[in-house]
C-alpha cells in the first residue's frame, strides 16, 4: 500500500469519527390533562407534589362547556416553572377571545400537570391563566417555591439490580 493511501485512510477515518459532543440532557416530559369535575369540598389553591424528580401540579379552573382546557409548559428561564392554562376551541386561534357565556355554561374542573424529572434544586413554579381578551396571562398568586432533590441513589441500584 502506498504511503499516500495511509495518509488518505487515516485522514478520512479520522473525519468520520467527528468531535466528541456530549449527549445534550433530556427535556422534561410534560402533560397535561382535566381529570374530572371539582367538587364543593374542593376549595383553594394548587397544590405541589414531589416524587423523586417528577412534579406533579393539582389545581381547580373554570372551563366552559365545548371548549377544552389546556395547559402550556414554560422553562425557558433557570430555576422556574411556567404552568398557563388556555380555552381553545376548534378551528380557533388560542388568541381569538371566546363569545362571553353565562354562568351555566361553565363549570369548575380539576387539572393536574406533571412535568419532568427536573434537574434538583430549588423552583419558583408560577400558574396562571391566558386572558385572550386582554392578551395577557394572569396569575392569581405568588410563586409557589420547591426543592427537587436528587434522585436517590438506592432506588438506581435497585432498578439496576432488577429488585
């Protein structure tokens, strides 16, 4: 073999293999769904639950009959959780506003959101709702706070030892 056939080889080799990129970090996985009807016992603010580095956010809204109710994800920023919830109606922009409708035509529903895993550390989570006629999102309370912990490291061994 030719000196010049090595080099083209190893030159060619050499740019196959490409640069050492590190695997980029999985999103969290997010979803969102209406579970049922609220009941008068239900009353006050969403609550927050943690398992392991899933987030699970429970709350009560108002949804109005025909029209679903869905939920939007935002971390964009470190550190902070953006739950908004939205009407949408079919074949309509999110944006369009919704013809006004009385009382009985809503009805107040139990969401839940989960999200994750997250990466540990401490959370503002801010929930609020999109407000198509003033185009702007509401929310109705502080931020709730929270600490992700780190995934424990008896429950990895355990899955790893099929236990």
């Amino acid at each position: 073999m030719s000196r010049r056939a090595v080099l083209w080889g190893i030159l060619v080799a050499t740019a196959c293999r490409g640069h050492a990129v590190a695997s980029p970090s999985p999103s969290p996985g997010f979803r969102f769904e209406v579970i049922g009807n609220a009941s008068p016992a239900d009353t006050g603010g969403p609550t927050l639950r943690i398992d392991s580095q899933m987030v699970t956010i429970r709350g009560i809204a108002t949804q109005t009959e025909g029209v679903g109710l869905y939920g939007d994800l935002d971390l964009s920023e470190p550190h902070t959780v953006r739950l908004t919830l939205y009407d949408s109606l079919s074949g309509r922009p999110v944006d369009d506003p919704l013809p006004p409708v009385g009382p009985a035509h809503l009805r107040q529903v139990l969401y839940q959101a989960r999200i994750g895993p997250l990466r540990p550390g401490a959370y503002e989570v801010w929930i609020g709702r999109f407000d198509a006629t003033a185009r702007m999102v509401e929310v109705a309370h502080e931020p709730l706070h929270i600490t992700v912990p780190r995934a424990s490291r008896r429950r990895n061994a355990e899955s790893d030892s099929g236990h």
